[in-house]
C-alpha cells in the first residue's frame, strides 16, 4: 500500500546540493541534470527526511489523491 503522503520539489528555488538525496533511505530523489531535485512519486514514502534536510526549503509533503 502506497503512503498517503509524497515529497514534491519547488524546482525554482532547489539549490541542487543533493541534501536530499543522500538522506532518502530509499533512492527516490535525484539531483537532476545539476539543477534540480526530482522526486519517483511511485518510491517515495513520505518519510520527510529530505523535507527536513533541504537547506532551501524548496521540498514540501504533499498528500496523494486517490488512497
């Protein structure tokens, strides 16, 4: 069963220092292309742990639709 909750990225304002993506246990965040973070909805928890980590600020949890 999926997670009620996913981590989505404001690509505007990620700084793409790959905080992120060292502190999600599961590979489901990437730095894209050196400038932005991406999310895989479909392995993404919602742990909040990158949430957590961004020194941006530019990752949020948002809930999914359908569960």
């Amino acid at each position: 069963m999926a997670s009620k909750r996913f981590a989505a990225v404001d690509k505007t304002i990620c700084v793409a220092c790959g905080a992120c993506e060292k502190a999600c246990p599961l590979g489901a965040i990437k730095v894209h292309k050196g400038c932005f973070a991406k999310v895989s909805e479909d392995k993404c928890v919602g742990c909040g742990k990158c949430e957590k980590v961004c020194p941006a600020n530019s990752i949020i949890m948002k809930g999914r639709e359908n569960i």
